[in-house]
C-alpha cells in the first residue's frame, strides 16, 4: 500500500488519513522495513478509513470556481440572515457575520467576536447549520471549548451533543 513517511522526534509509529493519502509518522532512524510491515498489518484499517473520507462530507468534493462563488452568494443570503436572526433570539451578539470558502472547518469566531462560516455549510440541513452558528455565538462568551461553553450551548441547543456527534461522523442530509 502507498504511504508517506515523516520522520521525527516522536517514540511510536502512528498512521494518518489526510487528503486522500496514507501518512505514516516514525520514530527518527525506525527501519523502513519495519514501517511497510506496519502499514501492511494495518490494510484493512487504512482501506475502512479512505472509504469512509471519500462518501464523507459535501465539503471534500471538488468544486470549481464558478459553483464556489454560487455558493458564497447562496451562504451570503440564507447563512448571514439566519445567524442575525440567531443572535438576535439567544440575545448572543457577534461584531459581523462573513462567508468564507474554507474547507477544514464549518465556522470560526475571532477575538473581536467577528463570526465567519463556510459557504460549503449551506449544503447541510437546517438543524446542522443552526448547531454551527449558535456554537461559534457561545464563543462570543467563552472563547474556549469548557465546559461552561458547552452547558451555554446546550441552553440554546439541547441535543447539541447528538448533533456534534453526526457532524464529525461526516452525516450531512
């Protein structure tokens, strides 16, 4: 199976899926010998985890740039109107709403209580995009992921954990 190794001052042998590549992190001077063999024990493991990223989420599609700037324009009109509407009920406020077109995460909350989401969030359903903007609102209160920001998510979205639970599983409709 091809893989990639990265060396470095680590003491066991881990084995990463990111972008469609196998990345295997070793130990320095660890026998190459050693780490086929590894990486050969752990097939069936490596094949599970490429399926599962390939049907994962809408955002790991390609896109080109045309269906990108619709997408922005779709996020722009329906994304930034619900996260007003959102602020304004939890009585949460952000210093802006903006679109992005990032790709490794749904939303952010900045220092300055500036909220940015991904444009690639309008292909999710509604209680997946509402779980996203009130959990980077609870940031403009707790800039952190404490407890204390989860019982305030939790307030404005009471199955908050069920639904984390689907968006890292990659679920999307």
């Amino acid at each position: 199976m091809d893989h990639e190794v990265i060396y470095s001052s680590r003491r066991t042998l881990c084995i990463q899926i990111k972008d469609g590549r196998v990345i295997v992190r070793a130990p320095w001077r660890y026998p190459r010998t050693k780490i086929d063999a590894f990486v050969s024990s752990h097939e069936g493991w490596i094949s599970k985890k490429l399926n599962e990223k390939r049907e994962k989420t809408p955002i790991e599609r390609e896109y080109s740039p045309d269906e990108i700037a619709m997408l922005k324009k779709r996020a722009r009109a329906e994304l930034i109107p619900r996260a007003m509407e959102l602020s304004q009920k939890s009585g949460l406020s952000a210093n802006g709403f903006s679109v992005s077109g990032a790709r490794t995460r749904y939303g952010s909350c900045s220092w300055q209580n500036r909220i940015t989401l991904s444009c690639f969030l309008v292909l999710y359903k509604q209680e997946y995009i509402d779980y996203v903007i009130m959990h980077e609102l609870c940031h403009t209160v707790h800039k952190n992921h404490s407890a204390d920001f989860y019982a305030l998510l939790e307030r404005f979205i009471p199955s908050c954990k069920e639904v984390r639970r689907h968006l890292r599983n990659g679920d999307h409709l």
